[in-house]
C-alpha cells in the first residue's frame, strides 16, 4: 500500500487535487479491505459443548449506563469509508451494466453466528450472484463459522449495544463497505445471527429480480414504514420531542419499522450519503428513556426513506417475525420443538397481502439440526 500511495504520488504531483483524491482512495481501499487480510477474531474456546449459548439481545440491556458507544460524532475511519461512497459513482449503473445482479447479505451480530451451515447451503451454487458481510461487534469473540462462505467477510466494527445508535451506524457501515466491494450489489439485507432463510437463493433472486421488471434501477426496497402506532409518541419523547428533532424530523413525519430491511442500492447510497438526519438520530435517548423506549434503529431507516422516496419503499420487510408475547422488546424466540415444514409455510405467508417472506427471526442455536433437516426437503424446495 505505501509502494502504491508513493507511486501515485510521484506521477501526481503536478495536481494537488489528483494528488489528495488518490491518497484519500488509497487510504480507504486499506480501511476496508484491511479486516479481510487480518483475521480480527480469535477463535474462541467451546464451552460446555458443541453449542454454547450465544450472548442474548437482551445483554444489551446490562450495559447500558456504561455510555453510548454510538453517539458521538463518526470516526474519522467511518467518516472516510461513507465519504468514499459519495466520491464513487456509488450507483453502481456503469459498471454493473449487464453484469447478473447480485444480492448482498449484511450480517449484523454480537454472537456466533450459529446458521452458518444452513446459509452455506443456501449460498451454495450461487457464488456468482452473492456476496457476503459481516459486522461482528469486536467485544464479542464469536467462533468463526467452520464454512467457507463467511471467511474473510468481516467488515471493520465497532461495538454495538442495544438502545442506542450503535446498530444503526454498524449498518451504515455494512452498506457502504458492500457498495464499495462490488457495483453488482444490487440489493442489501440486514440480517441477524437469529435470521433463518425461508426459500432457496434462486427464488429470492428470482423474486427481487422479476423478469418482467424493464428497469431494475426503480426496483423498490423492502423496509417496514408505518405510522401511527401506538409507542410512537414515547418512541419521540425518547428522542427529546420536538424540542431536539425539530426542524429535520417533525412527529408527523417519524416513521417506525423493523431494522432488518432489504435496500435497493439507490437506497443504500442514500442513506450511507446522508448526514441531517443521522446528525439527529446518532443523538442518545433521554436517560430515563433508555430502557424502554429507544430504539433508534427501528425509526431512522424508515423516517428517512420515507422522506426521501415514499414511492420507493415496498413499506413491508421481507423478513418475518413473531411479535406475540412479546418479552422486554425481544420477539418470540422459536426453540427446536417448533421448527417443522408446517412452521415454515406459515411464516413465508404474509398477513393479507400477496407478498411472501424471504428470512425469519428470531430461532435459539438449537433450531439448527430441525433446520438442516428439512434444508432441501422443505426450505429450499420451492
Ligand atoms: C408466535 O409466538 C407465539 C408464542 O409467543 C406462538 O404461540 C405462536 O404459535 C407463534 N406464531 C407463529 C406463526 O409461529
Ligand atoms: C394480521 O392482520 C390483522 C388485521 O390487520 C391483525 O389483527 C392481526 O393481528 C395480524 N396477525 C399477525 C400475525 O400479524
């Protein structure tokens, strides 16, 4: 990299400006690509066996009077990778121009990411219409996968914890590393180390790509978008009301919706590019606020892009999730006995809409021997 920069220097000095802009390319190429080269996790010893619990969302919760990782203002790191994305074309038009359109799976985790084998089959075949990304928080020492794809797919991280800003910077972080990686990257999905596949990889491509879509660049995006739910109101309090988000983000317009969204890549450049409203949502929650009522990756994403192009956003989420008995803000977790072909049909089917669910969360690690089971028989067959 010093070799290259030198070079580069050498035949640009006449241009101060050529000069900067390929020390600042060359400077952030090393920022992303460096977490490929080393392997920033060390392997870590098993516990008690084959499958030792993964940390729960929940433990989030314990750390929460030790700070806000997330709100202070972007290192200079993130700063460089998002501003590299707004000096690339960043669309990705030119150069994936007939190139097959390839979907990018952004895995956003604190633990092990325990479905490894089951996204390995799902992977498996398709390697030239994929990519995959993983933002594992550094304080976790998570096992790495014992699959090939996921090696060398660790994006740079920073600590993530629940209740604040964090996850949302993480996933402005995958977006951009992924649409740097590859102008094919098409669409991006926010997945979790609790995210299962319901369909094979050729249906899920088949679905966001439909054949008789002439312009892919209008494709839309699949994030939930509501209003007028009822925790809205202490989800904006939380946020300090009007009195911290006016003028950007008036309560009229504060939208909700799950974070774990399928972005079309005019989207993922727009929100990576964006800096007004993420100045407001990178801001803490009230402290009295923290436990219950911030969370701020459920209304960012959703508040900007419906702002930005209602037109755009399907305002549902691929990605299923079973809100009933819901416990401490965690969804219901399906546990081994539950996982059957019967569980599977039900969750792909959306609540009176014609539109079919892509991914489900969240599952416990021993859902995983059912899940493989039934790989080929049930999931995958389709
Ligand atoms: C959702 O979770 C509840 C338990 O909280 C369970 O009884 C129900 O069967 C689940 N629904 C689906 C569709 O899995
Ligand atoms: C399905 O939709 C109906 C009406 O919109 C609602 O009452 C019900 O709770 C929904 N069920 C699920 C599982 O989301």
């Amino acid at each position: 990299m010093t070799t290259t920069t030198t070079a580069a220097a050498t035949t640009a000095t006449s241009s101060p400006m050529v000069l900067s802009l390929l020390l600042f390319a060359s400077l952030t190429a090393l920022l992303v690509l460096a977490p490929r080269v080393q392997q920033p996790l060390a392997p870590r010893p098993l516990l008690g066996g084959e499958q030792a619990p993964p940390a729960a969302e929940g433990s989030y919760a314990a750390d929460l009077d030790t700070g806000a990782v997330g709100a202070e203002e972007d290192g200079a790191d993130d700063l460089a990778l998002f501003r590299r994305v707004t000096l690339d074309s960043g669309e990705g038009a030119t150069a994936a121009a007939g190139a097959a359109p390839k979907v990018a799976f952004l895995f956003l985790t604190n633990s092990d990411l325990t479905f490894a084998p089951l996204w390995e089959r799902f992977f498996s075949g398709h390697g030239s219409l994929l990519n995959v990304y993983v933002h594992a928080d550094p304080a976790s020492r998570l096992r790495l996968p014992p699959t090939p794809s996921f090696r060398g797919r660790f994006v740079a991280a920073k600590p993530t914890r629940r209740g604040d800003p964090s996850l949302i910077a993480a996933a402005r972080r995958l977006l951009a590393a992924a649409l740097l990686d590859d102008p094919a990257n098409a669409y991006f999905a926010l997945l979790s180390q609790h995210c299962v596949p319901l369909h094979s990889f050729p249906y899920l491509h088949a679905t966001l790509f439909p054949a008789t879509a002439a312009h892919h660049h209008r494709l839309p995006s699949y994030i939930e978008v509501l209003a007028d739910e009822p925790q809205m109101l202490g989800r904006y309090e939380a946020r300090g009301g009007e009195g911290a988000m006016l003028p950007e983000v008036p309560f009229a317009r504060f939208r909700i919706g799950s974070q774990f969204f399928t972005l079309a890549r005019r989207h993922a450049v727009l929100v990576v590019r964006e800096r007004r409203l993420w100045r407001k949502f990178r801001e803490p929650c009230l402290p009295e606020s923290r436990l219950h009522s911030c969370y701020p990756e459920e209304h960012y994403f959703p508040t900007l892009l419906d702002m930005a192009d209602p037109a755009g956003v399907a305002r549902y989420t691929l990605t299923r999730v079973n809100w009933t008995g819901s416990f401490e803000g965690h969804p219901h977790r399906y546990a081994a006995p539950e996982v059957t072909p019967r569980l599977v049909a039900e969750l792909r089917r959306s609540n009176g809409s014609d539109y079919e669910h892509m991914f489900a969360r969240k599952f416990a690690p021993d859902c995983l021997g059912p899940l493989l089971a039934m790989a080929d028989s049930v999931i995958f067959k389709d």
